[in-house]
C-alpha cells in the first residue's frame, strides 16, 4: 500500500489507483509510486487499468516542485513523468485510464499514453493549461498527444490550452466512451476483460508498428 498509488490485481486485470487524498499530483513521490506498481504489472497477459480518485483523475505535475526553484528535484520529477508517458505509450499489453474526474496537464497527456479512455459522465474537464500557465510543451508530449487526439482540435488543446468538457472530449478524441458513475464499475471491468483476451505478442507486435513513426521521434527526446 502507499500514500500515492495502490496496486490491485483481479485474475487477468492490474489496476492501479491514483490516491494522494488532494488532486492526484506528480510529484515525485506520486511517480515513484507509479513506477513500482507498474514493475508488478505482467507484460505477458492481461490488460492494465490505470484509474483516478473521487472527482479527479491529476492536475498535473507537482506546481509546488516548481514554486521550490530546485532544480535537480524539477529535473527528476520532469524526467520520471516524461519517461512514466512513454512507458504507457509503449506498454506491451493493452491499457485503460479511467477518468473519475478532472484530467489536467500532465494527467491529460499521461492519459492520452493509455490505448483506451473511460470518462465518467459528469460536469468535468480535461485541459492543456500549460501555455496559459507560461510553460512551454515540450515537444515529446506535443507529438504523443497529437498522435491521439484529432486534427481540428489539436490547435485549441496544445496551442490554446481551451478547457474542453468531457462530453466534448469524446469529440476531440482525448476519451472514448463516457460512462454513468453507476455503470462505471462494470463498464471498466467490461473492457478491461475483453482488452485482456487479446493475444499475445501479437498485440505487442501490432501495437509497436502502429505507433512506430511517434516513438521515433519521441524516444531520443525523453531518454537523452
């Protein structure tokens, strides 16, 4: 058990649930935390479901490891979320976030790694809030996202961090299905059994092909 992220595995499905009792951010202990639930995830079978607290799914990167000026703590934090992206991206099985409530920033890309996104059906919003934050998007995460999501609104999301609802977000391509709180229980475990049927490798070979020309240039970027 942690204070960040806890891992649960039912038969052939890994959840892991994002937890720090205020808004789920990635901080560095937050993606540690990740980090050693996914170590435990098989990569040989089953489908991985990576899913937020009540309300909230992530705001984002840790703003108070920014406020701190030290340098090699937002170097690392920057780093581990970075590389925490590009290991959902490329995750050999298939993967599933569930949006349970307000996805912003780096909660926003980190979903857009996943293969495939559940929202609750409710007054919430994903957004890209960097430039109106005065941040820049480094271009791994603009190449990932942009992969993901659809042409006509790649402008207002990265460019000009619009808030988008999540009835909205459907349209943009940032989630695949919204679903009634009552039903979201089964509707993840649902999938999440289907998605884990898929064979292996030949989901991992298939996949790696499919996003082949992003991981080519996002690669050298985030490992450098």
């Amino acid at each position: 058990m942690s204070d960040y992220a806890n891992l649960e595995i039912q038969d052939n499905i890994s959840f892991i649930t994002l937890d720090d009792g205020k808004v789920n951010a990635f901080s560095i202990e937050m993606l540690e935390a990740i980090n050693a639930c996914l170590d435990e995830v098989p990569r040989d079978k089953g489908c991985l479901v990576i899913k937020g607290r009540e309300g909230i799914f992530s705001a984002g990167f840790d703003l108070k490891t920014f406020a701190s000026k030290d340098f090699d703590r937002i170097t690392k934090m920057s780093d581990m979320g970075m590389q925490l992206m590009f290991n959902l991206f490329t995750f050999p099985r298939p993967t599933i976030s569930v949006l349970t409530g307000h996805t912003i920033a780096m909660g926003l890309f980190m979903s857009t790694s996943t293969d495939y996104r559940i929202g609750l059906d409710d007054k919430f919003i994903v957004q890209a809030n960097e430039v109106r934050n005065g941040m820049d998007i480094p271009t791994s995460i603009m190449e990932l996202v942009a992969s993901r999501i659809t042409k006509d609104h790649a402008y207002r999301i990265l460019l000009h961090a619009d808030p988008y609802s999540f009835h909205d977000a459907v349209t943009a391509g940032i989630i695949d299905e919204l679903v009634a709180a009552s039903d979201i229980e089964k509707v993840v475990l649902d999938k999440a059994t289907d998605l884990a049927t898929l064979g292996h490798p030949q989901y991992e070979k298939t996949k790696s092909v499919y996003i082949a020309d992003t991981v080519k240039v996002i690669e050298p970027l985030i490992f450098r």
